[in-house]
C-alpha cells in the first residue's frame, strides 16, 4: 500500500482555510499515487485551540467543514483530525478524534485515550480517554489509529505511566499498522527522542508505525513536523524533512524515502527560532519587527534571526547609546546593521535620563541609588521600542536568555518588553552557539560581539559576571534544574559549587513575579519558562538547602 505522510502548517481557527490546505495536500498524494493521505492531529482547526474548544460556535462550524471536505476528496483514504462533541451528550467533554474515511463515507472513526496534562499541555480541561480502541481493514491491511500522546506510553518517555496502553491493545487486537496523528512540539533533541521510541514500539509490537507529525509555530509552540514511518523489525522505512510542509510517499514493503533533515543541533535550533518568529508575525498578521540593537550578543543574534524569518525590510534596529554605551557597542550594533541590511535609527536616552534622575533626586532629597538608575535606562528604552512600535504599527521582539530570565537579571517593563520572546528558551552559552551557526558561511555577527564579555552597560564598566556567577556555572544549574529536574543535592552532586548553586536557586525562586509578565516565549527545550511552568509566587518551599 503506498501511503503519503502530509505534514501541514495549520492556522489555529482558521478551519477554512486549513480544509483548503487539507485538500492541497490531498491531492498531491492523490497525484504521486498514495491509497492512504494522512494529516496530523487536531488538523482541520490546528493545534492547540485551546479555550476556542469551549465555544459552540467553533464546534459547529468545525463539524459543517469536515463533512464538506469528506464529500470533496476522492480517490483515496483520508485520516485527519478534528475535535468532536460525544454523540450521547454534547455536554460531556469532547473527544480528540482521528477518522478515516474513502470517496465520502467514513471508514473508521478513533478517540485520542491518553491525554496529557503536564508542561504545555492542558488536554483533560477540554477531552475525556474512552479507553477503547477498534482496528479496521483498508486495502487488506488491519489498521490501528492513535493519536499523539497516545504512542508514548513506554517507561522513559513521559513524566508518569498511563494504566491504558493502546498500542499494546491495538496489536493485541491483530492491528499489522498502527498510524499515530500528532502535535508533537519541538524541542532541541525531540527528532532522535522520538525515532527512538517508535523504533521500541514498532518492536515491542511487531508493527508498522506511522507517525504523521504537524509543522508550523502557534505562538509559544513550534512543530518541527519530522514525520517518521518504522518496519516492525524497528528499521526507519520513511523519514519527512524537519521544519518545512511536505507530502512523504512511500510504500510498506519497498526502500526506505528518507527526505533531508537538520544535521546539527544548532541547525535544528536556529530553523526552530527562525519559523517560531515567521509563523507568529504571519499568523497574527503582523508585518515587521523591531529590535533593540545594544551590540551585545542577545540583540544580535535576534536581529539575524528576525532577518531570516521576515526579511531585512521588515526589521528595524533601534540604536538607544546611554552615557555608560561604550564607542564599540555602538559600532558593533551598526556592522551587525550593515551586514543584515537592516534599516535603523538612533534614539539617544543621555538627556531623558538625566531629567528623570534630577526629577527623582529633587522628590527623594537624594541621588537615587545604583540599581534605580540602572533600571531607570532600562525602561526608557523600552518606553522608546513601544512608541516605536506604535508609530510603525510594528511588534517589538523581546532579546532576553533563559540564564538571565531564571535568575531575574532584567527590569520589569524595560528590557521584559515584547510581543514575544525569541530567545527566553535559550541558555547563554546557547545564543554564543547561535550566533557561530549564523556566522557559519560568513561573518554576521561581529566576531567582536562574540569576544567581548558581555555587559548591559547601565553603569561604568559594567559586566554581567559583576552580578552574577560565570555563564559556564550558571547554564549548569538553570539546564540541570529547571530542563532536568535536579535537586540541589544532585546539582551538587555533580560537581557544581555549592554557594553558586544556592544563590542561583534562591533568586530563581524568588524572581518568580517577573516570569508571570514575561511576552510569550518560543519554547526549544524541555522545559522553558511560561505556559509549561506553572509555579506560584507567593510560596515557601525552598529550592536550595537553609
């Protein structure tokens, strides 16, 4: 049976739309001989939809689109996603359905059984598990349909155990193909993660296994896509690019179709940011960018990333030099400039800055202190990007790291500003990996900016490891556990200095409130800060030993 793969870019909500895209893509299958064209979970309104699934309005229009799309594509199977109210009672929670349906009429019709509710995903707020499966033919083979969450039930791979199996039932239940419609979000090592556990469950089976994975960003998510197909011997039989559209045509019983994927880490990092970026300005409508451009590596590296996403004509570098911005910072911010061939302008915060701080000064009776000043230049400069923003009709992209984000190293309503975090997932020493990869073909970036130490030059000399521990450490602590879930103990344990894991730990619990105001955060690894990470403020349980 030759059987395509359609990973699609859905639009949240957009249902319309998506079917015109479902029926695209169908018929490039269609075309290329496919018998079977299946499309990710959730397809026909994009994923996740969230509170659009507690409207009846969105429900019923979904419902009207799928059964004209079901009418419109003919001449081979179809298995797609929607989600469906329960036929016995629309008041009971919702089902995340797969169906599969030929020339009009619908073959087989499967509820998603295991639905997760840890990190990003919510899914028992809007679904119920019926805990059932039903294996079908189609063209004499015995199909079995899962969806997303419901192929990850292996010790190992999720945060805790499900009770249901269903791929276990649907082979016990003489399924030869089991066929597993995601939303599966990347991040960084997610692509060899998952083509190990469906090599385990494509062995542990003795099935074929396809997995047909969505592509796209949808706000804080992203969806590398990566659609996969394995032997039951657990040998790869079809691989789909990572990060881009694609139709995947293959057959179950010839040579393996393996498209080409990203080779590197910092490659699949640096794709996974850039269609972040591209896919919340192109879904939310919005045409250009700006970017506060300090010279440091942060600014930089999300200024090369928004030119790749958007284009150097929808990207506006914002130059704000202060008495303490030192002659080289101004010059780097210009080259980086020049070499994107980004538009700029130059918005100086010496004289604001010295009024606000004689206005303070005559209100205080006193000079107002280091760290006032400091974060007074902060939020002129965020002041200066929202007005700019204002006036171009632009968004403002946030250039904050997730070492800094974790220990609180930012001023609220300063440089916290934006209209979306392109690098609050990101380590330190991850944006220097970055920018090597953006420089890989030629100098972007200043190979001083990758040099010099980095400083948010609010006060003479300034260097960020005046206040706080070196990089190496930091990334250390926040990767082990914020990303992995270390104690203290274990962080310990590992050889990390004990003072340095302590006051880390003390001010990421206590910097908490300004995470809750942070923008939306392009998540790229296991863990990031934001929707996933549901800690409260007002609590005193101590992450670090008294």
């Amino acid at each position: 049976m030759k059987i395509a793969l359609a990973q699609i870019n859905p639009t949240i909500g957009d249902l319309s739309g998506n079917a015109l895209k479902i029926e695209e893509f169908f018929a490039k299958a269609r075309d290329q001989g496919a018998k079977l064209v299946v499309f990710p979970e959730l397809s026909l309104c994009g994923y996740p939809p969230r509170d659009l699934l507690l409207r009846r309005d969105f429900l019923a229009e979904m419902r009207e689109t799928y059964v004209k799309l079901r009418r419109k594509l003919k001449g081979a199977a179809v298995i797609l996603g929607l989600a469906c109210q329960q036929a016995e009672d629309p008041l009971l929670p919702l089902l995340n359905t797969a169906v599969c349906f030929k020339d009009g009429e619908e073959i087989a019709r499967y509820a998603k059984n295991l639905l997760p509710s840890y990190d990003v995903y919510d899914e028992p707020r809007y679904f119920e598990g019926p805990q059932r499966v039903s294996v079908f033919k189609l063209d004499g083979w015995a199909l079995g349909l899962t969806i997303c969450e419901d192929i990850w039930n292996l010790p190992g791979f999720t945060p805790y155990r499900y009770r249901f199996d269903p791929v276990s039932t649907l082979a016990q239940e003489g399924a030869q193909v089991v066929v597993n419609i995601s939303a599966s979000p990347f991040h960084v090592g997610k692509g060899e993660l998952r083509k190990r556990l469906l090599s385990l469950q494509a062995q542990k089976n003795n099935v074929f296994i396809l997995y047909c994975n969505q592509v796209g960003a949808n706000d804080h998510l992203i969806f590398d896509g990566h659609s996969l197909a394995f032997h039951p011997q657990g040998n790869l039989l079809a691989e789909a690019r990572d990060f881009e559209e694609t139709v995947l045509v293959f057959d179950l019983d010839q040579e393996p179709v393996l498209q080409p994927v990203s080779q590197r880490r910092e490659e699949s990092l640096l794709k996974a940011l850039v269609l972040g970026v591209k896919d919340y300005f192109r879904k939310t409508g919005f045409k250009g960018a700006l970017v506060g451009l300090s010279g440091g590596i942060d600014s930089s590296v999300t200024a090369a990333i928004a030119q790749k996403a958007l284009g150097a004509a929808q990207v506006l570098g914002v130059l704000m030099p202060s008495p303490y911005t030192s002659r080289e910072s101004v010059e780097d911010a210009q080259k980086l400039a020049q070499n994107l061939g980004l538009k700029t302008l130059t918005v100086p915060i010496s004289q604001p800055f010295g009024t606000l701080k004689e206005e303070l000064q005559k209100a205080l009776g006193k000079e107002p202190k280091g760290l006032t000043q400091e974060n007074l230049q902060a939020r002129l400069r965020g002041n200066i990007l929202m007005a700019l923003a204002n006036e171009f009709g632009y968004l403002v992209l946030n250039t904050g790291n997730k070492s800094e984000l974790a220990v609180g190293y930012c001023t609220l309503y300063g440089d916290t500003c934006g209209a979306i975090s392109v690098l609050g997932d990101v380590i330190k020493t991850d944006v220097y990996a970055l920018a090597r990869e953006i420089n890989r073909e030629g100098e972007i970036i200043p190979e001083r900016v990758l040099e010099k130490p980095p400083s948010a030059e609010l006060r003479p000399g300034q260097k960020d490891e005046d206040d706080l521990p070196p990089y190496r450490l930091l990334d250390q602590v926040v990767r082990g556990f914020v990303e992995e879930g270390q104690t203290f103990e274990e962080l310990v344990d590992r050889g990390l200095p004990e003072e340095t894991v302590r006051e880390v730990l003390r001010r990421l619990r206590i910097e908490e409130y300004k995470r809750w105001q942070f923008p939306p955060t392009l998540r790229v690894s296991p863990q990031a800060f934001g929707y996933g990470w549901r800690y409260p403020i007002a609590q005193r349980f101590f992450f670090h030993r008294q």
